[in-house]
C-alpha cells in the first residue's frame, strides 16, 4: 500500500506570507514609483466604473433617506392639522346650538317688532305629533305664564295657529295646517274676502287650501293673505300666507286654490304667543 505525503499549510502561514509580499510590494512601491504607474493606472480605469456605480447608489440612499425624512414631516403636519381641525370642529359644534338659538331670537324679536302693537310671550316647542308637519305641538308655557285658550300663536312671519289647551305649565297649539283649522281671511291687493283651511295632504306639497274666493274676484298668484277681522278668535292682519293657482271652484259659484303658508312648519322651534286676546281688540 502506498503512502501519500500530505502537507497541510497552517492559515498562519499563509496569513504571514502575504503579509510579506504586501509590505514587500509597498516598499518597492515607494522605491520604483514610475513601475507601478501602469498598474496604476489599469487598477484606476477599473474602479472607476465601480466607484461610479457606488456612488449612484450611495446617492440614492441619500434621496431616499431625504424622501422618508419629508414623508414623516408631512405625516406629522397631517396628524397637527387634524388634530386642529377636530378641535375647531368640536368648538364648532358646541357653538352651532347658541348660534342656532340666537338666530331664532332675533327672528321671533323681529316678529314681536312686526307686531308690536300685541303683547307677546316666546315659548319653545317641546313635543309635537308624529306627522313630520307639527300639525300640533306642545309648547312650554301654561295658565302660571298668563297663557290662555284662543290665544294666536306666529313664529317666523306670520301665523303658525292658536291655543286650543291649557294646563299649568303647558299648552297645546293646533296649527294652521291641520285638517280642522279654518281661518276667515282677506286677500291684499284685491281685498276679496277668503277661507284658509288647513290640509295634510295638500301641505305635503307645500299647501293649504284657500276658498270661498268671490267669483269676481281679480286675486293672483303670490298675493299676500292675511287674518281677516272678521274672525272670532284670529287677531286682525296676521300674515299667513301667498296665494297660489286660483281657480273656480266645482260649483261654479266662488273661486278656489293653494295658500303657500309664511311658516316652515317642518321647523318649529321657538314661537311668539299673542297674549293679547280677540274679544280685547273688538270692544
């Protein structure tokens, strides 16, 4: 059986003889400048492509760098202007009942201005019924507050309806709308005498009925309506409304048509109670 030689050449070894070859290379370096110039050189020309490639690279990750930098500054920017823009929103909407309730002061004070010549009481709705319209309503003033029935009820510009219940610290409205009321009235401009009478129905699209038009009658649409003193329980020139699509009526003997009433009867909120009574002004 053969024998083989096997020489195994410690890394220590190997470590020190290039070591020795790279100081020898130095020292021949510095000794021979001009022989290494064409090493040099080929050694330039080949890094220079990689020192290029390293550099687009380290540049890149520079812009990159620049790039997360900006995205986190805006990101903060974002989350402090929404945090302002939910604390504007939360003051706003803390503020938007006062301001919601100042509007409707100065509306209703305005109204007691248009009517100054009656005594009046605000009172706030506080229950109305289901229909959506506040046919009738419960406001938050009673007998204790001097409110009576029959009294007339506005809010807006003009007539919403009367007082037809009374209790102590509350009273019931029915409002002008409802398929029971009936308003005698007069129509501005051409004086004719009228009927407003309320409809559910008709008020879904925005009316009430006005009849009993005299059939001579020279009446047009937008005319105002107002409370005729003829009336037993309404206050004399109340507005109630604007006329709408007179036509004659079925008999043939007066003239009929819609009535767009003054007062957003969807929105009632704050409204003026006339404690000046009927029988009061016609004695």
């Amino acid at each position: 059986m053969k024998s083989r030689f096997r020489y195994k050449l410690e890394p220590r070894y190997i470590l020190l003889f290039a070591t020795v070859i790279l100081i020898a290379l130095i020292l021949l370096s510095y000794k021979f400048d001009y022989l290494f110039v064409p090493v040099r050189s080929k050694v330039a020309s080949f890094m220079k492509p990689m020192e290029k490639g390293i550099s687009v690279i380290g540049n890149g990750f520079e812009d990159l760098k620049e790039d997360m930098k900006t995205k986190e500054e805006l990101r903060k920017q974002n989350e402090n202007l929404q945090a302002e823009y939910d604390e504007l929103k939360k003051k706003y909407d803390e503020l938007l009942p006062d301001s919601y309730e100042l509007e409707n002061l100065r509306a209703l004070f305005k109204l007691s201005q248009n009517y100054s010549s009656y005594e009046t009481v605000g009172a706030t709705v506080i229950a109305s019924d289901t229909t959506g319209f506040n046919r009738t309503f419960t406001i938050d003033k009673g007998s204790k507050d001097g409110i009576k029935e029959d009294m007339n009820v506005i809010a807006g510009n003009g007539l919403v309806g009367i007082i037809y219940q009374v209790n102590d610290n509350y009273s019931l409205v029915r409002s002008i709308i409802d398929n029971n009321s009936n308003v005698s009235a007069t129509i501005l401009k051409s004086s004719d005498s009228c009927i407003v009478s309320g409809s559910l129905k008709l008020f879904d699209q925005g009316y009430i009925q006005i009849r009993e038009i005299p059939i001579n009658s020279t009446a047009a649409n937008n005319y105002q309506v107002i409370t005729s003193n003829q009336s037993s329980k309404f206050l004399p020139d109340i507005l109630i409304g604007y006329v709408s699509n007179i036509t004659v009526s079925s008999d043939g003997l007066s003239k009929e048509g819609y009535l767009t009433p003054v007062v957003d009867f969807r929105r009632l909120d704050k409204v003026l109670v006339i404690t000046t009574m009927k029988e009061s002004v016609t004695r």
